[in-house]
C-alpha cells in the first residue's frame, strides 16, 4: 500500500503512456502527491481541488486551482491535457467533462474505491464506489490499455479498487500503436 504522501504505482506505472513534457490535469488532487510527482518528472501539471490549505503543499509546483467541482462550473473550460488524472475521487457527473478534457492522443488515469469496499471500511455510502465495470463504460470511446476491478489485500484490511489507463488514440492510425504496460520503479 502506498503512503498519503506516495503517488500511487498505478499512475507511476502508466507515467510512460504520457507524451514527454506534456501537461497533466490532476483533479481533486489534495495536498498534491501526484502533482508534486508528476512535476518532478517534467510534466506540465495543474491541480485542482477545493481546499485550498491542502494546496499550499505545493505552492510554485504547479498551476493551482482552488474550485468547487462538484457544486460549482467546470474550472477548466475548453482546455485539453495530455493525461487526467484521478485518484481516490469519485463524482460520476464530471465522467463526460474529464473525457472531453482529453487531448488527442491523451492518457486517462483513475484508480479509486469499488463496490465491496463498504464491507471494508470508508468510503461506504454507493455514491462513492464504483459498480461493476463502470470505468469501462465511462471510457468507452478511449483504447483501454489496462483495467483492474478487484481486491487489493492490505495491512489496513485492504480495499476494493477500480483502475483504468485509457489512451484517446489519433484518428485512425494506420498501424496500431503498441502501449508498453509498464512496471512501477521497484516493483
């Protein structure tokens, strides 16, 4: 399991799919793990969340805004990112917004609770949980490259997760792309 202050091995895993120097749109990033990452490994990145004190951890990293996503307007209209990343977060209305967010050739990634995990501990409500293959659904028009929905076993008793990397491929290429899967650095 990684620690609050650790990016995740899925998004280090899939960190290559990233055009290099890109720009990355992580949402509802908190105090900013990936986005401290993420620019360290020399993306781009902009942050967005609304609490603005678990944003001051990473002041001058990034382009930071403060927003509420769910109850107020998109803060990012009409810009498009190289990746968008989603992590621990769940509000099902935002699915069309952060695919649109997309650039050409652009790399989706979440990972975040599913439906089990209420029998583990928090989050427990539906609302927050994902059903059944539902990342699949939410990224029907991107080539998945991979997708995870199970079990994962843990010191804290573990926790049902959902994750996907997802490309939005070009316009039909003529020759199919090849999407190494990647390894996390130690792993």
């Amino acid at each position: 399991m990684h620690g609050p202050s650790t990016p995740s091995p899925w998004v280090q895993r899939f960190v290559h799919l990233i055009r290099p120097g890109g720009s990355v749109l992580d949402v509802a990033c908190g105090s900013g793990r990936h986005v401290q990452w993420l620019a360290e490994q020399g993306f781009a990145v902009t942050g967005v969340d609304r609490d603005a004190g678990a944003l001051a951890a990473v002041e001058g990293q990034a382009e930071l805004l403060v927003a509420d996503i769910e109850g107020g307007p998109w803060p990012l209209p009409g810009r498009r990112f190289d990746c968008v990343v989603v992590t621990n977060y769940l509000w099902r209305p935002l699915f069309p917004q952060w695919m649109s967010s997309l650039a050409a050739g652009g790399v989706y990634l979440h990972e975040t609770f599913a439906d089990g995990h209420q029998h583990i501990g928090r989050p427990s409500r539906p609302d927050f949980l994902l059903q059944r293959g539902e990342l699949l659904q939410a990224c029907a028009g991107l080539r998945i490259v991979a997708f995870e929905d199970g079990y994962e076993p843990g010191a804290d008793g573990g926790r049902h997760v959902q994750r996907i990397a997802a490309v939005n491929e070009l316009k039909s290429p003529a020759v199919p792309p090849r999407y190494p899967l990647g390894t996390v650095a130690g792993g």
